[in-house]
C-alpha cells in the first residue's frame, strides 16, 4: 500500500477524495472478485457478452455461444443430485459469464463510472496505478486523443453480430 499520508498530494483534499474512492473495496457482481477500482480501472480481468440472449435461438447474438444443457452429476441440473451439499457451489450456472474481457462491475454502488474513464478526472491518482496493479500505460481500453480515456471493455465489432 503506498504512503497515502505523506504522498506529493497528501495536501489536497479534492486528490485524497478521488483516492479514497478508487481505493473502496468492491465485490463484482459477476465474477466475486473482490477489487479495488484503483487496480480494476482498465485491468479487464472479469468478461461479459457485448451481445444479446436470443430468447428464440437460444444462443448468444455476438458469440453462438449456447446453453450448457446435459443433465448428470456434473451439469447444472444435476446440482440437484449431489450426495454432498458444498459441491453444489461449485456447479457451472447455464451460462459463460461472457465472451468479452472487462473491468469488474460492483455489486454496490459505485461513483466510478462503468463504460469509461477520462483521464483528466483521474489525472491525480495516475502516479499511484501502479502500486496498486499495473501502471497506467499496461492497461487495457487506452483511448488517445484529445481527451484520453480508459474504455472499460473490449469492444465487439458490429460485423460480428447478427
Ligand atoms: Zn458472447
Ligand atoms: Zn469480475
């Protein structure tokens, strides 16, 4: 953990502020991770389904990924004819959690914002990124221009749905 006390910035109350909330622990609500969005902010070490269930075919519209559907000790439903109760935790659900990389999603609320970052609003705690997880430019989603930005997941090219 670095030295929050007695950092370059430690005399700015707006610095410390911005700190503070990127160094609030959150649990993601897809994968359990727990995080800190100091190290998750452009890490995109959790995945999701830039697409849609389709509800007809029962696949995913950005992948074809279908539903785990066997049926036997180890299938989803077969959750239901374990001998001992704690192995049910570990039971795939009927879905991947995604064919995407992206950063962890908070269970709780959370001020950060969950598409992208600018740069700019972050410019202060950029020097300590990376104590806490990769330094800034070995992170993903890095948008230059104008105004940098960390988009916060892999993006799925339009031509890849239906
Ligand atoms: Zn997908
Ligand atoms: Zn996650």
């Amino acid at each position: 953990m670095a030295n929050l006390q007695g950092g370059l910035y430690s005399s700015n109350a707006q610095v410390r502020r911005v700190l503070k909330v990127f160094l609030q622990v959150h649990e993601c609500k897809v994968c359990g991770r727990f995080f800190t969005e100091i190290e998750n902010l452009g890490s995109w070490k959790c995945t999701y389904h830039p697409g849609t269930w389709d509800y007809v075919k029962r696949h995913w519209t950005c992948c074809g990924e279908t539903e785990r559907k066997n049926i036997g000790p180890n299938s989803y439903l077969g959750r239901y004819f374990q001998m001992n109760p704690q192995e049910r935790l570990n039971m795939p659900g009927p879905h991947s959690k995604g064919c995407m990389r992206c950063d962890c999603v908070s269970k709780y609320k959370n001020p950060v914002p969950q598409s992208a970052v600018a740069l700019e609003d972050i410019a202060s705690i950029i020097p300590q990124m990376s104590a806490h997880g990769k330094p800034l430019q070995e992170r993903h989603g890095i948008e230059k221009g104008r105004k940098p930005k960390i988009v916060r997941q892999e993006c799925c090219p339009e031509i890849f749905f239906e």
